[in-house]
C-alpha cells in the first residue's frame, strides 16, 4: 500500500461512524489526500459528507493495491541468441512478457516450504561430487547437465541427505512414490536418485514438449523439443505436479512453485553461460593444456 492511501485510511478510520457526519478534505501538492472531522480554515480545504470520503478513499486504495500488483510482476523474455532474462521491474522493448504475478496464493506447494533434514554438507568438494552421475544422466535421458545441476542446487544444495516437511528425499528430492516408479530402490544412492530425477524429468519433457524440431536433418523426424515456455510446464510438474500444471494450463498459482521455477531458470542460464565458457576456453587452449 502507497503511503498516500495508507494516510487517508488511518484518517478516515478515526472519523465518526455516524454515517452524516460532515468532513474536510484537500490534496496536498504531493497528491496525499488528507481527512479532518475538525472545522478546518485555509486553503484547499472543502467540506464533504463522509459518504463521499469513504469512496474517495476506496477508490485510493484500489489505486494503491493495483499498484502493489504491477510491482509484483515478474517479467521474461528469451533474447536471440538464446539467454533468458528476468526483471521485477517494468521493462523496456519487446518481447518481454509477465512470467508470473506475486502474490498470496497456496501459502505452499506438494513439496511444503521447509526442510525436516536441512542441508549440512557446506564443503566446496560438494559441487564436483556428483560429476559423472550429472554427465551420464544425459547420456541416458538428454536432460542438459546444467538444468540438472540447477535442480540439485535449488532442491538440496547437493546434500543427498536432505529431507523436505512434505517428506522429498535426497539431491533431487524425490517423492517416494515417484523415486519407486522411476526404478529407485534407494533414494539415499546420490547415482540412483540423479537418474531418478533425471527420468522423471524426461517423462515430463515427453509429457509436456510438443515444440517440433527443426532444422536437424531426418534423424529428428516426429521429435520434440521444449519451448520456453512449455520448459517452465516440465519444472512446475517436477515441483507441484502434473496434474497442478494441466489443471491449470501452466505455471500454478502456488507462490513456491513461481519462485521455485524462476530459480531453476535463472541458475539454468548461469550454469549454461559457465559451460559455454568453459568449452570455448577448452577448444582455444593448446593440446598440451588439454
């Protein structure tokens, strides 16, 4: 709320209740409405039954609160060379588009909004961990490294020991009932619940990618492959569900799923923009540095 509406509310709050009271009213230069139930002299000031005062200051607030939603946008748009931006501040040029609105909504997902087992491993060593589980997940499903990588840091910061209130497990804070219909037997395993999450993943691609390929030649004929936006459906489904997403023809309402999503983009991009770099440092360096 705009401490121009907050003002006139606190004012009109302490107005009698009589309903056919009579007040002052003037606008300061800063376009704060002020309120008095006092005889007031001076300039600017004009009496008013408090009928109309109570709709002056409705309608404030409304102002105030269609104001408070605008800030609230979270905006996106995927420029041409494939990088994803984000901005809560309304932007400038095309192609941008409202990812989500924050607001009050499920105060949380499927997956609850705190940890029962929090992570505890704060060693650098944890992010090198895991390597070969992350490089043969894709060999197997074709999940990108970097979305799988932006996955175990925003579910459990790479601590397999982690367990969430609504009782998801290990990296990749499978649910129980998924890790066992992906083929998990133990979900403590940090390579059975990477290949775990990865083929849940997948399922979702398959589910939820209907984006033709293009430009890939036979071998790609019939394939598919994840839009922007049907990439953010594959992420909400792995957080709140499939069946949340298609109830709702995307991204949910939950408040935790939204920054849940935008999360695992934005260290998507960042992880993506790092192997790019990596990759073309490797491809310039002489064989010998190799």
């Amino acid at each position: 709320m705009s401490g121009r509406s907050c003002l006139a509310l606190l004012l009109l709050l302490a107005l009698p209740a009589s309903g056919h009271a009579t007040v002052w009213q003037r606008q300061r230069v800063d376009g704060t409405m002020e309120f008095t139930n006092a005889p007031t002299a001076g300039p600017k000031w004009r009496a008013v039954p408090e009928s109309e005062t109570r709709r002056t200051v409705t309608k404030e607030h409304e102002h105030a609160q269609a104001a408070a939603r605008l800030d609230s946008m979270v905006w996106t748009r995927e420029r041409a060379d494939g990088v994803v931006e984000f901005t809560n501040l309304p932007p400038v040029g095309s192609r941008w588009k409202v990812l989500f609105r924050i607001g009050p909504g499920k105060a949380s997902a499927m997956r609850g909004d705190s940890d029962l087992v929090p992570p505890r491993d704060y060693s650098l060593a944890r992010y090198q961990r895991f390597d070969d589980h992350i490089r043969d997940q894709q060999a197997y499903f074709a999940i990108p490294q970097a979305l799988i990588r932006a996955v175990i840091k925003t579910e459990s910061d790479y601590d397999p020991n982690v367990v969430s209130s609504a009782g998801a497990l290990g990296l990749m804070q499978l649910m129980p009932a998924t890790a066992r219909a992906m083929g998990v037997t133990n979900v403590w395993d940090p390579r059975q619940n990477i290949m775990g999450g990865a083929r849940y993943l997948q399922t979702l691609a398959k589910r939820f990618c209907r984006t033709p390929t293009v430009g890939r030649g036979d071998a790609g004929g019939g394939a598919f492959v994840c839009s922007f936006d049907e990439k953010i459906k594959v992420l909400a489904g792995y957080h709140a569900g499939p069946g949340a997403v298609e109830k709702y023809g995307g991204l949910p309402p939950y408040e935790t799923t939204r920054t849940y999503v935008t999360t695992v983009l934005q260290r998507y991009e960042e992880y993506r923009r790092r192997e790019a770099a990596l990759s073309a440092w490797v491809g310039a360096a002489p064989v010998a540095l190799r």
